[in-house]
C-alpha cells in the first residue's frame, strides 16, 4: 500500500479523513481520554497504509506519556516504539522527534547528565548515517539542556549555530521555532527586548498560520512586559481572530497572556487568581507575572520585590543543578560498578561452561569408540544378511515360473467374459442414449422458452429507455430553443445600443459637448465587448461540443496575468466600488500552463461580479501556499450573492439566476469546462454571505 506517499490537504500529510480524529487525540493529549483516540487512528491509519497517520498517532502517545510525572520507562517504551518505525519507513524526522522528547522529558526531571550522554550516543549515530538534518535537530537538543539548566547565554549560542546550519543546509522550516527558542531564553533573562526582537526574527521564516501564532505569542508577551500596551492588545486580538484547530504546545505563554488581558481590562482578582494558580506550576514565570501586574498599577516597590525574587530564584536554581548533577553521577558511578560487578559473574560462568565443555568433549571420544564397534557388528550382519537375500531370490524365481502358468489360463477366461459384458454394454448404452436425447429435447424447449422470455423484458426494458431518450432528447431541444431565443435578445440589445449611438454620433454630434461624446463612445466600446464576450462563449461552447477546444501550456506568470485581467474590466466598475489585488506569490513567480484559458476565467468570474455589484469592492487573491502543488485563484464581491439552494444550478449551461441580467448562461459552465481541462477545480465559497466569493485551481506544473 502506497496512500502514505499521496500530498493531503494538511501540513501533517495525514489522509484528510483520518486528520479530524489526529486533531482531537492532539488536542487530548494530556488526559487519558486521548488513549482511544490514538487507537483508532493507529488501527485506522495501518489499514488504509496511511503511514504519517500511523506515525502521528505514536506522537501523540509519545506526547501523552511525557506530560506525566515519573514516567521514563512508559515514555522510553512510546519512544522506542516510535523510533522503530520511523526508521522501518524512512521517515526519520519522527525518530529524532522521539529522541527530542525524551531528552526534553530528562532535563524535566533534572537528569541532565544521563541527557548529555543519550544525547551523544544519538548524535554518534546521526553523524555514522550522514543524516545532516537528524545532527542538526541533536545540536538543537544541547540548547535545549542547557536552557533547562538556566545556562541561558550559551543556549543562545547554541540556538544560532542550529540557525546557522539549517541555513547552510536549506531546512528553513524550523528556524521560526528556533529563533522562538531564543526568545524564550531572553524572557527567561528578563531582557524584553531583545525576546522581542528575536520573535521579529522568527515571523519571515513562518511556513503556517500556526507559526504566525506562536510567534504573535512571544510578541504580546514582550510588549507588555515592555508596557507597549496598544501593541499587546493588537497582537491579542490578532491570536483569537486567527485560531487554529490544532491547539500549540505554550502552556506557560498561554497562560501567561491570558493573565495579561485580565491585567489590561482591570479584572485584579481574576488576574492574582491566574498568577496563583500559575505559581503551581512555575514558580519562576509567577514572579514575572507579578512584576508586570504590580508594574502596570504603577506600584513600584513591590514590582522590585518580586524582580529580586527571581534574581534569586535563578542563583538558587544554580546551586541546584549542581546538587541534581552530583546526584546524578552518584548514580551513574553505582551503575557502573554494577555492571563491572555484574561482568565478573558472567566470566566466571564462562569459566565453568569451558570446563563443562571439556568434560562433554572428553566423554564424546568414548562415545566414539563405541560407535566404531557397533559399525563393524554392523557389518558382518549385514554380510549374512546379503547371502540369506540370495537364498530367498532363488525361491521367488521358481515362485514366479509357477505364477506365469497360471496367468495364462486367466487370461484366457478373462477374454470371454469380456466379449459377453461388450455385448450387454451395448445394449444398456443404446437405452441410455435414447433416454439423455429425450431429456436433452425437454431442455431445449426449456430453455428457448426461457429466453424467449428474457428478450420479451429487454425489448420492454428498451422501449423504456428509448422513451426516457426521447424526453430527454426533447427537454435539450427546448433549452436550446430557449438559449437561441435568449441569444437572439441578447445580441440584439448591445447590435441596438451600439447602432444607436453610432447614429446619434453621426448625425447630431455637433450638438453634444465632448464630455457626452465620451459617454456615448464608452457605451458603445462597453456593448461591443458585451457582444464579443457572447460570441467568445458560443464560440468556445462549439469546441467543448465538439471535443476541439484546444489547451496551448506555456510558461507564464500568474500576478502579472491577474493584473492584466484586473485592468481589463476595471474601466467598467462603476465610482463606487473598488477593485482590489492581494497575492502570498513573488512576482518572478511563474507556472506551466495556458495564458488565454486562465484569463479567460478569471475575466469572466470578474464580469459577473461586476455585473452583481453596485457598491462596495471586488478582491482578487492569489495564492501559492494554500493549497500545495496549485496556484489558487480567489474572486469575493460585496454584491447581490448567491442563495445556497442555487449554488449548484449556476454551473450548469444555459442556466441564467436573473433573467433581467445581461448574459448568455454559458459562462460558469465554460469556466467550468476550461478549468478541470487544465487540471484544476472550480467552485463557490458556501460559508462566504457578504456577497459571492468564487475560486479556481491550476497545477503549477512543471
């Protein structure tokens, strides 16, 4: 099975049915509740061969066992568990994630020796295998100790070098986390500053919303800390606009801002409440949120009391590392002694099992011996045997003489018998025969009846469908009957306007000023490409008809042809609505694909919208990173809409919403046509109600 290699609409590559239960075993993940959860993905993920769901689902086991305490043999089992088959299906990113989590889980503990040295073993490893990546995410894992270990300044470092190598090696989607990784170091310094200029750093290497959000985190945090309040509550603002489902793994952050917001809307109590409760887990961060709560009610001396706090916290926290490293090598120099202890009893054993060999070796050799004397009994057995056979071979001789004798006689009799059971077989075989031919008439008649039967149904199941073709037949003739009579009104309407003003112009243009000429030469331009946009859709609905619309790929790029198209109906707006381009692609971007066909979608979505929208504006989006492997090309207007009930019926041809409009109903169903001919989608937004929003994909190519 080979659906793990298929692209999914997620940056987890999960089959997309699989990715709503991966999304609530994520958001789960600190309570036992999530252990049915992962089941099922797991159970469901290997029977459809989804590897990355099955994978997934490990992580999430993983991330379970960590957020328990005293837990490092259930968390090595979840680990080992998912290294093992990371590496069965080369997916390595997930083995050095275990490895990440598992270091992380050590330095929790403060076992921050044994995580040193399970860090160097992996990373050996990592570097025998050339796997640049896997060094790199080991190289991260010494910052992550010794950030644990509040050596902050060289964890920093640390961080940078990791920045620095991903660069080299072109892995840049996990720098945004690193640089929020330094940022963390310098809140943890107190430097506020530069926390904030570190998140700044981290925002052009964000790959999805979900780093946006982290990085908006570390920045509301530091711009309160830095009292530039309006700028916290903007970045606030910005976190609950742009949720995800997928919930991120800043608990302390989370908290910390939630604590913030009830600072800024003056709610005291449940603010001390929040600090209190955070002080349960992290003595440290309350001593900052107090700071930043005494400090924005301006109560100076006690900010200063708990800023000493945490000066000595962190002096205190030196002192303990050094107790809980002793502690450590107390521990590791026992199991040491162990093992040497433990290596001695096992030469002994080797000594008594080489002396128990000898024993068995010296007894073989007797047992040899004594085979060598029952293979010469052996053999003068087997010589009296073959004498004795000799003897027996002469008596079988005269046997068979005597055998043969007999034979003959048999056979004689046996040949009458048969020439008189030949003659009753006949016989019996001549009934027989009369008897299957009667048999075989009565089910001939049988089954010609039955058949007779069966064509009498398909001739009526036949006349049936020849019935529903006819009245098909004759609804297509009435539709196309309508269309021509609809294309007979609408051509004439602009061949009049156009006639018309041409007269007006001919013959009484002495009487207008230039201003009314100008109107009517634009009325007569805009019912003239009204007039080839109706033939252009006649024309193109003969090739989709006949199989010869042609598809002429070329290399094109797509802002470029956006604008193009934007320009091209930009003169028909009306002064009150405004005509907008927004797009995530570099303007050197560039796709494989046809030039006209797509222009001549998006000119025809931009000509409905403006036919449909009398104030407001129309945006045109185009997108390289919402959907991976395709440009996506987005068309909202703030007009009339589209009720729900009628979001199907648009796309299908001669179909025309309002009568009282300008247009032959062919349009979205050629757009429609052109679009998966390129080997895109094209569809309306159903959730979008402030008017009609219609996209379009096309392949990248190559």
């Amino acid at each position: 099975m080979t659906s793990y290699l298929c692209a999914q609409n997620n940056p987890y590559k999960i089959n997309d049915k699989l990715y709503p239960l991966f999304i609530k075993a994520f958001n789960l993940r600190t309570s036992d509740k999530c252990l049915p959860v992962i089941d099922s993905l797991q159970h469901q993920s290997i029977a459809i061969g989804d590897r990355y769901g099955e994978l997934n689902a490990l992580v999430v086991r993983l991330t379970h066992e960590y957020h328990k305490d005293n837990n490092l043999p259930a968390l090595e089992q979840a680990a080992n568990e998912l290294m093992e088959k990371s590496e069965r299906y080369n997916l390595m990113r997930f083995y050095y994630h275990a490895i990440s989590l598992k270091i992380t889980y050590l330095s929790k503990q403060h076992k921050y020796i044994e995580a040193l040295l399970y860090l160097e073993e992996q990373t050996r490893l990592a570097e025998k295998r050339n796997d640049k990546e896997g060094v790199c995410s080991l190289h991260r894992m010494l910052a992550v100790i010794l950030q644990f270990r509040g050596e902050l300044s060289e964890a920093v470092s640390c961080y940078q070098q990791v920045i620095d190598e991903y660069k080299k090696y072109n892995i840049e989607r996990y720098i945004s986390r690193e640089y929020l990784s330094i940022s963390d170091c310098y809140r943890m310094m107190t430097d506020y500053p530069k926390m904030a200029e570190a998140a700044e750093e981290a925002l052009p290497y964000c790959v999805n919303q979900n780093d946006r959000n982290n990085v908006f985190i570390y920045q509301a945090y530091a711009c309160f800390m830095l009292k530039k309040y309006d700028e916290f509550i903007d970045r606030y603002q910005y976190l609950q606009k742009h949720k995800v489902r997928l919930e991120n793994t800043y608990i302390i952050m989370n908290e910390a801002l939630k604590v913030f917001k009830a600072i800024y809307d003056g709610r005291n109590d449940d603010a001390t409440e929040a600090i209190e409760k955070m002080a349960k887990r992290s003595e440290v961060e309350s001593y900052r949120l107090y700071d930043a709560y005494y400090s924005y009610n301006n109560d100076i001396k006690k900010s200063i009391i708990y800023i000493r706090k945490l000066m000595k916290a962190r002096n205190n926290g030196n002192e303990e590392i050094f107790r809980y490293d002793k502690k450590s090598t107390d521990i590791l120099f026992k199991n040491q002694k162990m093992i040497a202890e433990k290596q001695s009893i096992i030469n002994k054993n080797t000594r008594l099992e080489l002396s128990n060999a000898n024993m068995v070796l010296r007894n073989s050799s007797l047992e040899l011996g004594r085979i060598r004397d029952t293979m010469f009994l052996a053999q003068a057995t087997e010589k009296r045997n073959e004498l004795y056979g000799n003897n027996q071979k002469l008596v079988a001789q005269q046997l068979r003489d005597s055998l043969t004798t007999q034979k003959l006689l048999l056979q004689a009799k046996e040949h009458k018998y048969k020439t008189e059971l030949f003659l009753y077989a006949a016989l019996i075989i001549m009934v027989a025969a009369s008897i299957i031919l009667t048999l075989i008439f009565s089910l001939r008649k049988r089954t010609l009846a039955k058949r007779l039967s069966s064509t009498n149904n398909k001739l009526k199941e036949s006349i049936s469908l020849l019935d529903a073709a006819k009245e098909k037949a004759m609804e297509s003739d009435k539709m196309k009957t309508m269309f021509i009579q609809n294309m007979s009104h609408e051509i004439r309407t602009p061949l009049n306007a156009i006639v018309g003003f041409s007269h007006v112009l001919t013959d009484m243009g002495d009487e207008f000023n230039t201003e009314e000429k100008e109107n009517m030469a634009k009325h007569i331009t805009d019912n003239s490409e009204l007039l080839t946009t109706l033939i252009n859709d006649i024309l193109d609905m003969t090739h989709i008809q006949s199989g010869s619309l042609t598809i002429r790929k070329t290399e094109l790029n797509i802002n470029e042809v956006c604008k193009e198209c934007i320009a091209t109906v930009k003169h028909r707006l009306t002064d009150k609505v405004e005509i907008l381009f927004n797009t995530d692609a570099d303007d050197s971007f560039c796709i494989v694909s046809d030039r006209h066909r797509i222009s001549e979608v998006l000119i025809n979505i931009l000509t409905n919208a403006d036919k449909n929208t009398s104030e407001g504006s129309i945006t045109v989006d185009c997108s390289v990173k919402e959907r991976p492997g395709m440009v996506t090309v987005t068309v909202t207007d703030t007009g009339v809409g589209i009720s729900k009930d009628k979001h199907k019926e648009i796309f299908k041809r001669y179909q025309k919403l309002n009568t009282m409009k300008q247009g032959s109903g062919l349009g979205l169903d050629i757009c429609r046509t052109i679009v998966n001919k390129l080997g895109g989608e094209i569809d309306i937004d159903p959730e979008y109600t402030n008017g009609a929003r219609f996209w379009f994909t096309i392949p990248i190519g190559q």
